[in-house]
C-alpha cells in the first residue's frame, strides 16, 4: 500500500469510527435550545463593533468527561480534571476582550467564583422596593460580565461533550479565523459504545472478574480541524505524570492533530508552569510568584491571545 491510500483509509476508518460515535450516542435532550440560544450568543457576539471588527470568540473546554458503564447509570469511568484551568482561563480570555462558550463539566471550577462570595445567590442581590431585585454594586461588574459575556454549557458523558463541541462548531466556523478553541478538558480516550452498554445497573454477585470491552474514543480533534471548524484558530492540552515524556507527546499532537499549539503540563506542577509548543517553538509559560493571586493563566493567555491576532492577520493576507 503506498503512503496516499494509507492515509486514505486511515481518513475513511476515522470517518466510520465518528459516524458510528455519533448514531449510537444517546441525543441530547435539549438540542434545539442548546442552538438557538449559542447562535443568539455567537451571533450578538460577533457582529460588528464601531471598528468594523467582529469580536474574537473562544470556546473553552473545561473539566472531565465521564464513560458510563451502564446505560442507567450507576458507574462510570471518569477523567481527573477540577476544571480550575478553564474556569480560570476564561476570566483572562474575557479580559482580553473575548466572548467565551465555556463548556464545563457540572459541578467543576466556575469562572468568577473567586470575585463572588460563597453564597453567590444569596450575597450578591439585595431587594428593593416590592418584588424588585438589584445587584449589590460591589458584585456588578462580575455579574454583568458572566450574563453577557460568557454562555456556559454543561456536560457530564464523553457522549455530551463530543456532540455540544459539533454544536458549537457550527456557528464557530462561519466567524472563520476570529473563532478559537481552547480544549482544556480531560475527554476520555476509551468509552463503551452506547449499543454494547448493558442497560441495568451491573450485579457485582457471580463473577470474580469483571469484563467490560472499552473501545477508543475517536480522534476528534482531527475532525475538528478538519471538518467542523477548518479557520478556526485551536489550542489543545497534554497532560502527564511523567516529565521524561511530557514534551515528546506534545509534539506528536500537535503533528498528528494539526494543532495550533498544544500546552504541555504535568499534573503536580500543572498550577505552576506549562509549556506551549508550536511548530517552531516551545515557550515555558510560569507563574508570578511575586505576586500572590497570580495565575499561570495570566501569561498564558496573554500569549495565546498575542498569537491568535498574529495567526487573524495572517489569515487577512492569505486572503
Ligand atoms: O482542571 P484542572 O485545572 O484540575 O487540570 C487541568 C488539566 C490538567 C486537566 C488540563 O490542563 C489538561 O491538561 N487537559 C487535557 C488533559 C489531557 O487529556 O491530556
């Protein structure tokens, strides 16, 4: 077999593997919601300003996906992730003027919790006159900026999470260049097909072995660059717990997937320093640590930001 059939039918084997994710997958409950609601987001957010320029857009992928093993579920393989990156992240992605689709897993990190007391509902809202609520002036500025700047959508399964990211792509793609993603989340590499899931809880009597058949989850990332949003401008993440191979893993990524950059961190250090690695580059990103409230998340997104103007005006000239 010669080197362009070989890529062919690895093309064609990627399709089928999707194709078959896709049909067997449990639908989302709420899809047309989901869309009409991301379109009014996407579309609000990326008409036109006084400049002329449309605003950038980020969607941002946070916490672990799960793989159920039974389709009422009981138990479930799950994917270490607080979602603390990309709650964190998104803030600096909206001070840097984006609007975010911060699509997190329930019960992880939230953007802004950090600027809202712990008792969001209670503590940020006051009553005034009759039935009418106001925000405290103090909490105004977070409160406004998660309504109106940010939409976030929820995942728990591998199943959600790959079809809300088609969803997503598909306004994403006609922004072309200006849209990004930045696909922090712990997606699982193996699941169980939704047609070879049993559907009751699994009876732990019997058996001393337990034999559940996990198949590899396909490799969306291609599909992504390739054909849900081609222009648009993606950052991936690695992560691992062994430093001697962090690197070398990254770099395949970033070939394999046609990746804008891939950040490499490993997990002990991950709150401390990462390092982005480009085509021709690998920049070691580090928290201030003369500054006690800073992030690793302040630089690196400053970077990713720099990066993605370069990559918009780039794409202008190509043209
Ligand atoms: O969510 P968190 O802040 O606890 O951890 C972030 C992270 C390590 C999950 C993320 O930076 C990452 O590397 N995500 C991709 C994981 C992977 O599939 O390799």
């Amino acid at each position: 077999m010669d080197a362009a059939n070989g890529s062919q039918n690895s093309e064609q084997t990627l399709d089928s593997e999707v194709k078959a994710f896709f049909d067997s997958a449990p639908p989302l409950h709420n899809s047309n919601d989901i869309i009409q609601k991301l379109n009014h987001f996407i579309q609000l957010n990326s008409s036109p300003s006084e400049n002329g320029v449309g605003r950038r857009i980020v969607c941002v992928t946070s916490g672990g996906t799960t793989a159920p093993l039974e389709q009422r579920c009981v138990r479930y393989v799950d994917n270490f992730s607080s979602g603390h990156r990309g709650a964190t992240s998104t803030e600096y992605f909206l001070k840097a003027g984006y609007a975010v689709i911060f699509l997190y897993r329930r019960g992880s990190f939230q953007p802004f919790c950090r600027s809202l007391p712990d008792d969001p509902l209670l503590e940020c809202f006051e009553s005034t006159e009759g039935l009418n609520i106001q925000v405290r002036e103090a909490y105004s500025k977070a409160v406004k900026t998660a309504i109106v700047d940010h939409h976030a959508l929820p995942f728990s399964t591998v199943f959600e999470y790959l079809q809300m990211l088609q969803i997503i792509s598909r306004p994403m793609k006609d922004i072309g260049p200006r849209a990004m993603f930045y696909l922090a989340a712990a997606v699982s590499d193996y699941y169980v097909p939704w047609k070879d899931m049993v559907e009751h809880k699994i009876q732990s009597d019997g058996s001393y072995l337990l034999d559940v058949k996990l198949v590899q989850v396909p490799k969306m990332l291609s599909v992504l660059r390739k054909d849900w949003a081609p222009l648009a401008f993606c950052i991936s993440f690695k992560l691992e717990t062994d430093t001697n191979i962090l690197l070398n893993k990254a770099r395949g990524a970033l070939e394999k997937y046609n990746m804008h950059a891939v950040v490499a961190n490993e997990l002990s250090t991950r709150k401390e320093k990462v390092v982005v690695v480009t085509i021709d580059d690998k920049i070691t990103v580090t928290r201030d640590k003369s500054k006690a409230d800073d992030d690793v998340e302040n630089p690196l997104i400053k970077l990713l930001s720099q990066r993605h103007s370069a990559y918009i005006e780039d794409s202008k000239r190509m043209r």
